[in-house]
C-alpha cells in the first residue's frame, strides 16, 4: 500500500517514463520501480510501470481531468535548473498546448541516456500529433542527440525554442574537464557539455529559435571570459546553423532567462507563429538583435 507524501519531483534519481494530464510516471534510476506524481508533485501510488499506468487511469477519471490536446509542448531544464522552474512557462503554454516537463538525473546521466529516456517518454504518447520544444542549457543538447537517434516521433515535431543551450559546449568546460572538483560536481554531465561533444551532435529537426543573454559588448556579465556572455555561456557558444531567427536578451543571466515575462511571451509567439516578435523584420544576414528596444 502507498500513502500520499509530497516530493520534489525527481530531479537527481528519477527518470520520467510518461506524462499525462500534468501527472507523471517516473522510474528510479537505482531500483527500477516506479511512482505515480500528481500535478502537485505529491507521489499517488507505486508499483510497476503497468501498475501506475493502471493507478492513472482511475485518477484521471475520480479528477475529470481535462481533455488532452492533441499538441504538446515539451519542456527541457538544463543542468542546476529545477523542472518546477518551468511551471511559470508551462502555465502560459498551456493555453494552446498539453505543457510537459521532462526531467532525468541530471548529474548521473550521459547524453545518450538521457536522450533515451526523452525518446521512450514521448514514443509513450502515440495520441500526440505535434510536438513542440522549450529546451534551457544542456536541455538542448539532449533534444538534439535524441532527435540523431531518429525516433518514430521525430516526424511529428514542430517548432523549438533554444534559451542558452550551448550549442558549442563550453570553453570552461574543456578547460576543467580534468580537475578533480570539475569530475566531481558536474560528473557525467561533465562530459556533456565539452565543445567536442556538443559539436558532434546534428541540429533539432524542424524550425527552431534561440535566445540568449549578453551585454552586447566585448566585456559581458562575466568579465573574465573577454568576450560578451550572460555570465555562463559566451555569445557565440550559443550559436547554431540552421536557426531562424536568434535574439540577444540584455543584462539577463543564463539561469533566470526563461522566468523572464517578456521572453516567455516570445517563446509563445514563436512556438506559434515562427516568429519571436509580431511585426518585427528581421534581415536574413543579422545575426543578433536587441529584443528589448523593440
């Protein structure tokens, strides 16, 4: 028998297997078994993944939850960033999308794992006829290497919006990769965010945008990169091909971009319109525009 008890949603040991209706099915990464989590993180019910399937059903009936929609939006934190930052987005989003936020062990995950486990998540919900993407920092490297992975799903993806991914890796990253501290606190995602790994991967399938944070100066939020950064990810690191359209938010640091109101407004518009700002033109050739003297 399992009593109602709150949690903090998985963040270091849990690995989401379904999500539904705002509710999840989470599986731990040491003993396989899984748990039933409300919208409210408070966990319902644990067993085997059929039996939280099962618990489910009845929930979403005792509930009357809502009707699913048929459009998700996928949100993907990145590393230090919690899933329940992401409420702020997801209850915007939610006017036009089923908002579902994905979240693996952030520190105890390779790429490749984590990418699964977004893969097996999704293949998960074959209802779902489009699916869209708000992914943070290494979020973004994890959408891309699982849509390398060339899942059913893929086809049915739609538009993504990239907030500080390092699309490069990090220069730091490579510089510390061998001390002992950098090992220890950032362990296998360590590995994730080297400038090598991360240019391997291939682009996100569909359209997709990036927004990230800087000065637009030599100088930065942090001085000692010598180059413009929102105090975590140089300018440049944040760059992909294929993008199209990219904005600069300024003065705004890497880990609190995606709670800004403004930005959340322009990931809804681009998720919908492809554009990140209505009746703004953007020249194919400029790379960086300043969204907040519009």
């Amino acid at each position: 028998m399992s009593f109602p008890f709150f949690t903090c949603g998985g963040w270091f040991y849990w690995i989401d297997r379904y999500a539904c209706s705002g509710w999840r099915i989470q599986e731990s990464m040491w003993t396989h078994r899984c748990r039933l989590l409300d919208p409210f993180n408070i966990k319902r019910g644990s067993g085997s993944f059929d039996d939280c399937r099962d618990m489910l059903s009845d929930f979403l009936r005792a509930w009357e939850a809502d009707k699913q929609k048929n459009k998700a939006v996928v949100l993907i934190h990145g590393l230090f960033q919690r899933p329940s930052s992401f409420y702020k987005m997801a209850q915007t989003l939610q006017r036009n999308y089923e908002p579902i936020i994905f979240s693996y062990p952030t520190l105890r995950f390779g790429l490749m794992k984590s990418a699964a486990a977004l893969n097996v998540m999704l293949e998960n919900r074959p209802d779902l006829r489009q699916i869209d993407f708000v992914v943070c920092g290494m979020g973004g490297l994890i959408l891309r290497q699982a849509c390398a992975l060339n899942p059913q799903w893929v086809s049915k993806i739609g538009r993504s919006v990239f907030i500080a991914v390092p699309n490069q890796g990090y220069s730091w990253a490579k510089k510390w990769k061998d001390k002992w501290l950098y090992r220890r606190i950032l362990g296998e995602a360590g590995k994730n965010i080297l400038p090598e790994t991360a240019q391997a991967l291939p682009s996100v399938n569909g359209e997709f945008g990036i927004i990230l944070g800087g000065k637009d100066d030599a100088k930065g939020i942090w001085p000692f990169f010598k180059e413009d950064n929102d105090g975590l990810l140089r300018v440049e690191e944040a760059r992909c091909a294929g993008a199209k359209e990219e904005y600069m938010a300024l003065n705004k640091s890497h880990f609190f971009l995606h709670k800004n109101d403004k930005l959340i407004e322009m990931t809804q518009s681009f998720l919908t319109t492809g554009r990140f700002g209505r009746g703004i033109r953007i020249r194919k050739e400029q790379s960086y525009t300043n969204i907040w003297d519009n």
